[in-house]
C-alpha cells in the first residue's frame, strides 16, 4: 500500500543495512548525483550540426597531441592528477577548449579516420587525449558505428577516474541510443567484478530516464531497465547504488504517475533500500505486504 507523507526528503544514496557508508563518502556520492542528474542537458558536449565553413585537413595523432600540448596549463595539470586520483600524463586543457578542439577537427573526418584516430589518442593514456577520443565519437549520427561501438565497450572495462567514467558513459549512451538493441550488451555488465563496470550500465541508459515524448520502443526500454533495479539492486555496491539512484530520480522527475504504479507493483520484489530511496524520491510510503 502507497499513500502520502508529509514533509520534503533530501535525495540520498541507495544503501542495504549490510553496507553503510561513512558520512564523507555519503556526502560526496550524493553531491555527484545531484549534479548528475540535474541538467536535461546533461548529454551535451557541443551542437550536433556539423559546421559547413572551411574544412580543414584531418588532423593526425601528432597534430592532436600538438594543439592540446598548446592549452597546456601545469597549475590544472597538477589539479587533474590530485582530483582524478591516477598516475598518468595530465597537460591541463580547459574544457572549453578540448571542445573547440573537437569540434574544429570531427568535421574534417569520415567515422573510419574519427575510429582510428580515437583509438591513438585513447591508447596513449593522456588524460586530455583520452577525453577528446570520446567526443570525437559523440555524435548520434555516427554512420556506420559498430567499429566505434566495439571499441567504446572495451574502454568502459578500462574506466579508472570519474571525468573519464563520465566522458566514456556519455559516448556509450550515444551509441546505445543509435541502436537499443545494444541493451543485450549492457546487461553483461552486471556480470563484471568491478562495481564501476556494473553500475555503467544505469549510467549509459541514463538519457532514457529524461524522456518525455515516449513512444512504444522507448516504455519498453524504460521497462527493462527498471526490471535491472528489482533484479540487481538487492546486491549493489556504493558505485552501482549512485548510478541507479541517479537513473532513479531522474526517470520519477519526468514520469512520477508512471513511477509510482511501478513501484507500487514491485514493492515486494524491491531490496529494502531500493525501496526506501524510490519512497523518498517519490515522497510516498511503499510498504511490502
């Protein structure tokens, strides 16, 4: 049975009583969800539309490397490598210009070139290298993309540091959005040792929480994705808990009628602290028969 409660409730991480988090870790999980998921925006980076000016000639894995070493800043180098917690080559590139970067070299290439040279830059272990090797594949009109797909799933098992968990994520989401069938895939995942791995799963399918013009293809998938929470969420780690409160909220923001009558019909079958966090979102009561 489902009714109201009085009084607002401040979002908090998924958490079984068998694992607590201590109030640090809590509180920095939290922060990244709200974030997360805070923007409809979220997915991105730069304008679709390729820019129909001058075409410049493609870009070699030399001259990428030479126009970042260009932005390079050792003050955000230094930032990087203590924020990002990983032993590797940092050159301090803002944002903004990575995509400036990007988005001056993706129009100069076919998918193959924007594969091979994706592929280089990733395999070179340069932070910002790493990062513009996703955005050259963000596109969601990237034709043909089952090479890029292919190689998208063999950086989601070497994701080490959370800009480039997220910049992996969001690439794959793309990917994932071009062709749902490739849903097949992503619940292999669960299958993974790795905590981060498994919780890719709710963080690549993430766009289709915020849908709100659904068609039939798009409940469907929204529908399996919840069956992950029932089937998944009783054994989550702290990685896998973020991903799913964030593909949780996000998804009760835009369709709260909807989620409500699901969670109402799997109130027995959620874990206990699925439960509490869907009733908090919610601001409902869900209690097991």
């Amino acid at each position: 049975m489902a009714r109201k409660r009085g009084g607002g409730h401040k979002a908090q991480v998924l958490r079984d009583d068998g694992e607590r988090l201590s109030p640090e870790e809590e509180a920095r999980l939290t922060a990244e969800l709200e974030s997360y998921v805070s923007s409809d925006a979220d997915y991105e980076y730069f304008a679709e539309d390729e820019d129909a000016g001058d075409v410049l000639p493609p870009p070699t894995f030399e001259d990428v490397i030479y126009a970042l070493e260009a932005w390079k800043d050792d003050g955000r180098a230094d930032q990087l490598h203590t924020t990002q917690g990983v032993d590797r080559r940092y050159i301090g590139v803002a944002p903004a210009g990575l995509d400036d970067l990007v988005a001056m070299w993706r129009g100069s290439m076919d998918v193959e070139a924007r594969v091979d040279l994706a592929r280089a830059l990733w395999d070179s272990d340069i932070f910002e290298a790493r990062l513009v090797a996703t955005r050259l594949l963000f596109q969601a009109r990237l034709r043909p993309d089952d090479v890029a797909w292919a190689m998208i799933q063999g950086w989601i098992f070497q994701m080490d540091c959370p800009a480039l968990t997220e910049a992996v994520c969001k690439t794959a989401a793309k990917r994932v959005q071009a062709d749902a069938a490739r849903l097949d895939q992503l619940e292999l995942w669960f299958d993974a040792a790795d905590d981060t791995i498994r919780s890719a799963a709710f963080r690549v399918t993430l766009p289709w929480a915020k849908l709100r013009n659904l068609k039939d293809d798009d409940i469907a998938v929204q529908d399996r994705i919840l069956g992950w929470v029932v089937t998944f969420g009783a054994e989550a780690g702290p990685a896998l808990r973020l991903s799913m409160s964030q593909w949780l909220r996000a998804y009760l923001r835009h369709a709260p009628e909807r989620g409500t009558a699901w969670a109402q019909g799997q109130v027995d079958a959620l874990a206990p602290g699925v439960r509490r966090e869907i009733a908090r979102l919610l601001n409902i009561e869900l209690t097991p028969s």
